[in-house]
C-alpha cells in the first residue's frame, strides 16, 4: 500500500503542477485578485476532487471494470490528452500560466462556484479518478475501498497543499519567472517531460480497472 501512496504522490504533483485549467484558473485570480481570492477559489476546488473520489469509490470504475473496452477507451484518450498538455508544454510559443490576465472582480460565491466548476470540467482530474487511481489499488491488500479513499485522500493533500502554495505566492512567482526566462522554460521541458512519461505508461499498461467495494 505503501509504494501506491507514494506513485499517486508523485503522479499528483507531476499533474498539479504543470499548468492546467485549475492551475490557470487559480493564478489568474491570486493575481488579478489577491491570494483570498485564491484560496476561496481553491476551496470550490477541493470539493471538486472529494466529488470526483466520492463517486470512484461509490462505483462508478464498476462500469469499466465490466466493460474493459470503455476503460481501455479512456486510458488511451486520457494517454492522449497528456501528450497533448505536454507538447503544450515544451512547444515554442507555449503560453504561461504565471502571464497576468485581467479579470472582473467577483465576490466570495462566484469565486467558490467558479473554482468547483473548473474542477469538475477538468479533463485531468477526471483522467486521474477514473482511469490513474485505480492502477493503484491492489486486492491482494485487503479492503479495495479503504484503498480508494487512502489514494483518492493522498491526492487532494498533495494537489491542496500544492495549490495553496501557489495561490498565496502567485503574484510574486508571476514577477520572479517573468525576470528569470529562462527558469520558466526549464519548467516547462520537466513538467512536459514528466507529463510525457505519464502518457507513455497509460498507453501501454494493460492492467483492469478494480471495483471498489
């Protein structure tokens, strides 16, 4: 149980941390905003994960689990979709999530709502819950569920934690990569290389999806 902590640990922050619509949405709003805006939005954020958990565990990777083809399906756009962020990555041109964006100022709701939204539509997280969690769930270790939530827990401490930090010091990362160029790329090449390697694993592993129950 222990190595499926930590893989979900590290598969966690390698997609936390590599800009995506949460990540986007977040800055955007710790800059245009301040980092209470940030954090309430992140708030919306979390109970974005927690419903997607909630209902892995509730049995919704039943459905692939008895319809292999659909789960092989998903794998394999998921495999895609992470390609896709990580050729957005490295790609020349690529832009920043750090790069400032005006926004309209709103209030603590639209700021919790707007985060949960983004959250939920969020096509790595889905990816994450649905195909990437349960590799990492083995019956041989007793309790399929309680693993669930241990793993699916895991994730939101880690994408929390990461996310948090970035709101509160958003503004100021924003100014020290817009003077420091070259350390914006060279986050970008790990983060698309990791992303990449992720890709590469969904595509070509062939375990099933497990019930959880």
């Amino acid at each position: 149980m222990t190595g499926g902590l930590v893989g979900i640990a590290l598969v966690s922050l390698g997609m936390v941390l590599t800009p995506g619509p949460n990540m986007i949405y977040l800055i955007s709003r710790s800059i245009a905003q301040g980092p209470r805006a940030g954090m309430i939005s992140l708030t919306g954020v979390v109970l974005g994960f927690t419903v997607y958990l909630t209902a892995t565990c509730l049995g919704l990777t039943a459905v692939f689990a008895y319809v292999p083809a659909a789960y092989t399906g998903l794998k394999l756009a998921g495999a895609a979709y992470l390609l896709w962020l990580a050729w957005s990555a490295v790609r020349p041109g690529g832009v920043s999530a750090f790069q400032p964006r005006d926004l309209p100022v709103e209030g603590p709701a639209k700021l919790f709502g707007m985060g949960l939204l983004t959250c939920l539509l969020n096509p790595k997280i889905a990816i994450l819950y649905l195909s990437l969690l349960p590799q990492f769930v083995d019956p041989a270790m007793g309790d399929v569920l309680l693993q669930s939530l241990a793993l699916g827990s895991t994730q939101i401490l880690v994408a929390t934690t990461v996310n948090a930090l970035i709101a509160i010091s958003a503004a100021g990362l924003a100014a020290f990569l817009a003077r420091r160029p070259v350390w914006l790329r060279i986050q970008r090449y790990v983060m698309g290389t990791m992303l990449g390697a992720f890709a590469i694993h969904m595509a070509t592993d062939r375990s099933k999806a497990v019930v959880a129950s």
